[in-house]
C-alpha cells in the first residue's frame, strides 16, 4: 500500500489562526481536519500580540492531533503579501558528465545558484516562482531530464517579501513548538488552489483577496506572479457602521450580510433579521436598516479597486478572481459588475474544506506538492509511526462485539413480549 503523505498548513489571518490537515494519497486529495481559532494579535498583517498568535497556534494544533490521533509536528506555512519584489535570474548549468544527459542534480545546483541572490536586507526569499528551461534552442516549462545537451540555461522567478513579517509569522509558530517545511505567499498559494497561473497565458488576472482588516490585490500574467499590494480596507469597514450606530460586535455583522441580507437595493425587504436585547428592552433590526448602514462601505470599496487596478484595466485583456474569507458574503456575487473588468468568486470545491477563508491554506498543500519533484523532500506534518498506530486503533475492532448501540438495538429486535 502506498504511504500516505500527511500535511498541515496553517495560516495567521488578521482575527483568527486557520489549520487544515490533508493526506495526498495516491491520486486523492483528502482534508482531514480543520481548526479555525480565534486571535486578536496582527493588526494590518503586523503581529502586535506575538503570545496571543502563539497561544492560538498550540491551541488549533492541540485540538487537531487529539481528534486525528497523532501530533501535528510541521506546518506549511503562509505568508502575507507584504513588500513583494520579484526578480528574475538566468542561469547556466553545464552537463559535463560522459552521456551528457540532463539529471535532476543539475537542476537542483542551478536552482541553489538561483536563491543565493540577495537583492536587499530587508527583503527574504520566500517563493520560487516560474522556471522555464532552454536546453538545444528549445524553451520548455517541464524540466528536460535526460536531454542531452552541453548546457541547461535556467531563468528563475524569485519572490521576496518583507523580512521583518516573514520573521515574524515563522517565530510564532516555532515558538508553538512546530517546524515549519516551508513557506509560501498567501497570493501564490491562493493562485495554486484556483489554477490561475494557467489562465493568464495571453491575459492579466488582478487576484481580489478580501479579508476583514484588508485586500490585498496581486497581478499575474504570463504564468507568473509579477506584483502584490495590501490595501487597508477589508470587509470589517463595512460592518463599523453596524457597530457605531447599533453596537453590534463585527462578528455578528457579519453573519447578518452574510446569511440574511441583500446588497442591492431592489431586492432589500422590510423584514426583521436580528432581534436583540438592550437595557431590558427588546430591539430589532430590519433588512433596510442593514443596508442603508452598508451600502455606502460597500460602494467605496469597489470604487478603490477599480481606481487602483485601473491602469491594468486600461492596458489590455484583463480579468478579476475573487477570493478570500469576505466572498463568503454570497450578495457580493451580485455586485461584481460593479468592478470595472470581467469578475469571477473562487470558491473552493475541495470536500471539507468549501470556505472561501480557506482558499490560503488548500493552495499551500497544492504549491508544496510541485515542488517534490525537485526538492525530493520526505519530511510530512506527522510521525508515520503514530499515524500507523492511530489508524491501525481505528480499525481493530471492539472487544465487546455486544456492546453499544448494537446490543441495544439487537435486544430491541429479540425481545418476546
């Protein structure tokens, strides 16, 4: 029986620690597990409360092992978007052994040349982007293993963030007792889950990643990632008017857009959609008073997409992708046309894990995963050992063969009277 490969990625949203366990085994996908704890220590993708995120992490692994069985030990990790600088380097591998043939140990010493640039101090490496190789005049995507050739010109996408932030998010988790398999960019991740570096091929895709603290806006085209900016406006200013004028906490805010309320005027109702008590008195809220307390955040946020993407838009064929835990609003669905470019929602169809809050964390196993065939990489989340132990108790059976719901509903069944 083939091994299976167990995971766990973890991402350190702006109110709340997300993990996700999944197993790759033979050609399945499966999620296992996931734990959505909340925090209130980054602020602007800033980690303020470094023991609060810590606190969070052990808490949502803690809940993960015990219900799997076995400890969660590594994480793939996500990284926010922020200062993303790209570089591009070319590199030349010569073939020098006798058959002259192309092996993986060239590729991997052209890609180890690659990542020892340092551009800046404050940046750090975080994502390998798109390789295109050039081997005999022929440019190719797929690695020419056993071409034969004199040199292999590689040219390596390398992307940088913020060194600061990459520090910070790795040392609460390792300070949560993980180790960390690698690392990855939110947007990079979220363009692995929704396949959209196979559709920017003759297109720009502007990424729409809407959370509550902020959207972060990521370009790509030709297969590659090319640039990413955080804007500090998310879904949580559409809800601080609820706040200030009713007192309701964001959370309850949200729920109320997102299970009752509609964001276009023609289809507001009168109805009540939240009753509450205040002072000892009983208060309600109206589907229209919702909206008219909304309705103007809603509007300001398309309007600073479309300004900032604007002069994308006005270069050529482009196109949004919407993702991210604010697209869990399903009204937004009817307000994309309010974009200023053709718009599509992602919503994951990954089966216990269809949450547009966990697009992030389903493109870190889908990244990881591309990157075996040249890291040759065997560590996975968990012990083997304990996964094998825990499965093997999962399937012995009961000793008591008469116990439980069974010898109830068999003595139900056998019982003369």
């Amino acid at each position: 029986m083939k091994r299976k490969q167990i995971f766990a990625a973890l991402e350190i949203a702006d109110h709340e620690v997300r993990l996700v366990v999944g197993e790759f085994h033979e050609t399945r996908f499966n999620i296992l597990r996931v734990e959505r704890v909340r925090t209130s220590g980054v602020v602007n993708k800033t980690i303020v409360d470094e023991q609060n995120i810590i606190s969070a992490i052990m808490k949502a692994t803690k809940k993960a092992s015990d219900t799997l069985g076995y400890r969660i030990e590594r994480i793939l990790l996500a990284i926010p978007s922020v200062d993303v600088t790209r570089f591009n380097k070319r590199v030349n591998i010569y073939v020098e052994d006798g058959s002259k043939r192309v092996r993986l140990s060239h590729i991997q010493s052209g890609i180890n040349e690659a990542i020892s640039y340092q551009p800046d101090d404050d940046l750090e490496l975080v994502n390998i982007g798109c390789i295109k190789y050039i081997t005999n005049g022929i440019t190719s995507r797929k690695m020419p293993l056993n071409e034969t050739c004199d040199v292999v010109t590689m040219n390596i996408d390398l992307l940088y963030a913020n060194r600061e932030t990459v520090y910070s998010y790795a040392r609460c988790a390792e300070k949560a007792g993980l180790e960390i398999i690698d690392i990855c960019l939110d947007s990079y991740a979220i363009a692995e889950e929704a396949a959209i570096f196979e559709q920017t091929v003759d297109k720009y895709v502007i990424l729409v990643n809407l959370e509550r603290q902020n959207t972060t806006l990521s370009l790509f085209t030709h297969g590659k990632l090319v640039s990413c900016e955080v804007l500090e406006s998310g879904y949580g200013k559409w809800l601080e008017p609820l706040r200030n004028q009713y007192g309701l906490p964001i959370d309850v805010g949200f729920r109320l857009i997102q299970n009752t309320c509609a964001l276009e005027e023609k289809e507001v109702s009168d109805s009540v959609v939240y009753i509450w008590s205040e002072a000892g008195e009983s208060r309600q809220l109206r589907e229209r008073e919702v909206y008219a307390c909304i309705k103007e955040a809603i509007q300001e946020w398309f309007d600073m997409i479309n300004e900032t993407s604007q002069p994308i838009i006005d270069s050529g064929n482009v196109r949004y992708v919407l993702s991210g835990e604010g697209l869990e609003i399903q009204e937004i669905e009817k307000r994309k046309g309010d974009l200023n470019a053709e718009a599509q929602i992602y919503v994951p169809q990954t089966i216990g894990a269809r949450d547009c809050g966990l697009v992030t964390c389903l493109g870190l196993f889908y990244s990881w995963k591309t990157q075996l065939a040249i890291r040759k990489d065997e560590r996975t989340s968990c012990d083997q050992r304990d996964v094998e132990k825990a499965v093997e108790g999962a399937n012995k059976p009961s000793v008591d063969d008469e116990s439980g719901f069974t010898k109830k509903l068999k003595s139900m069944l056998l019982n003369d009277k």
